[in-house]
C-alpha cells in the first residue's frame, strides 16, 4: 500500500462528509486507504459512515479520547508506507495530495511535511510555527498582545519574516494536516499519549528533529481548514474561567514545557550540523 490517510473527527459529520468527498475526488491514481477514527460518535455520523462509505475502514469510540489517542488508532490500522493524517475538518484541493507525496518521497532527510492550508475564504491561514516559550502562551491568550512588544514576539512565533513562498524547514507544523514516511513513524515513534489534546503536535515535530528528521512546509501544496479554535472562544476571562478546552491547553502546555525544559532547539542543532 503506498498511502494511508487516516482522518479524525469530532462531531461534526457534514464536515466529515466533505473532507472524505474532496479526498476521493483528487486522489488520482495513488493506491490508498482511507481510516476514519470518530471521537464520541454520535448516531447520524455513524449512520453516515456505514450507509455512505462502506469501504473505509471505521472506528467509533464512545467517548472523546483526545486526538492522539484516535491518530494512535488509525496507525495501527494502517499499512501504507506514508501516511497523511488529517483532520475531519480539512477540504483537498487538487493536486494537494499528489505533491505532498512526491515531495516526501524525493528526499529521505524529510520526516514529515505539511501543506499550506488556507481558510475556507481561501485567505492564508498560519500552520508553521517556532517552537512556543512559555511567554507564548501568556501572551496568546491575555490582553497583552496589543503592546508592541508582545506583537513583536508573536510575529516570532508565526513566523512572520517568512514569505512562504518556498518550502522551509520549520520547528513545527499544525497536527491539522501532516504527511510521514512508515520508516521516519518506526524511527520516532507514536504522539506522546500524555497529551490529551492540544501540543501533541509540537511534541511530535520536536521529537522527529531529535531523530535528524526534516520538518517541512511545502507551500505548493494547499488545502481548506475549517479551524474552530475552541479554546479561546468568549474572551479571555469567561475562557479561563469557563472553557474546559483553555484548561486542557494550559495543562498540555505545562507538561511540554517540563518535558523539554532547558533543552536546545533541535532544529537549529539539526541545521548547525549541515
């Protein structure tokens, strides 16, 4: 099998319907499979899946179970020898796919790229970062970004001085959309199931530069994300006060930042080296 694509969704089954429709129109020719792994499945989704799309290999849980522990599921299903993990709430455009894959393949240092995903207005939407200080993340969510200052410091983390343009290696990529070679997956490992949700991600690129394993973002391929952003809804005070999902990232945030405390950038050691 050259390609798995494993797609994770949470409630959400007419956006689920349209990243699997968009997935089997551009798929060209590529020998496939699609897994999907459904967190909390509700009835009409299920109904969907076994009335709709019978081939896909599905897997239903009962509860949330965060996203890594679904992408965890549908590895272990899987049998490509690359895999492109999605979110349920990602739309393919033509071609997205395709060069992805050619791009991985070409080049055995690259142990995962990502496309350059754009909002459903098809305006550019960030999905390459610098790795987070624990600054970051104060910053991100208190009143404090209208200084100059912290602007300064957020241009930093999204990578502003980066036009891009070219494909760039960069400290991590969104866990929306993500394509890895079976060999770099053997070499690194799963996510880190400490992370219920949220930073996964982060982790997971970090520990693929720890293997000397490229993470890139290849803006020739581009794909539609309908991103939520759940845990910052309300404002800042109603989200701590009230938003479970401002709670999960703070405590996933403090649990990367004790793994990795006082610890290089392993992309800039990677690129020293070269």
């Amino acid at each position: 099998m050259e390609l798995s694509i494993i797609v994770t969704s949470y409630k959400n089954p007419s956006l689920l319907k349209l990243c699997i429709d968009s997935i089997k129109k551009y798929i060209g020719s590529i020998e496939h499979e699609i897994i999907v792994c459904d967190s909390a499945t509700e009835e009409d989704t299920e109904m969907m899946m076994r009335e709709d799309y019978p081939q896909i290999k599905f897997f239903a849980f009962e509860k949330n179970v965060g996203f890594q522990a679904l992408l965890r599921a549908g590895i272990e299903y899987s049998s490509g020898k690359f895999l492109l993990t999605l979110n349920g709430d990602m739309i393919m455009k033509e071609g997205s796919i395709q060069k992805l894959l050619e791009f991985i393949k070409g080049d055995e240092s690259v142990g995962m790229v990502g496309p350059q995903l754009l909002n459903f207005n098809e305006t550019w939407q960030p999905s390459c970062f610098r790795f987070y200080k624990p600054i970051t993340i104060v910053y991100r969510r208190t009143f404090l970004k209208k200084f100059s200052f912290v602007k300064k410091h957020l241009d930093w983390f999204l990578m502003s001085d980066y036009d891009r343009k070219e494909s760039k290696n960069v400290d991590w990529i969104m866990g929306s959309a993500m394509m890895i070679s079976r060999k770099a997956l053997e070499k690194v490992g799963l996510m880190d199931s400490r992370f219920f949700m949220y930073m996964e991600d982060v982790d997971w690129c970090r520990r693929f530069w720890e293997n000397d394993l490229r993470v890139v973002y290849y803006p020739a391929s581009t794909m539609i994300h309908y991103h939520g952003k759940g845990s910052g809804k309300g404002g800042v005070l109603k989200s701590l006060l009230l938003n479970r999902l401002t709670w999960i990232h703070i405590s996933s945030a403090f649990k990367y930042f004790k793994k990795y405390y006082g610890k290089p950038n392993p992309r800039e050691e990677y690129e020293l080296k070269k």
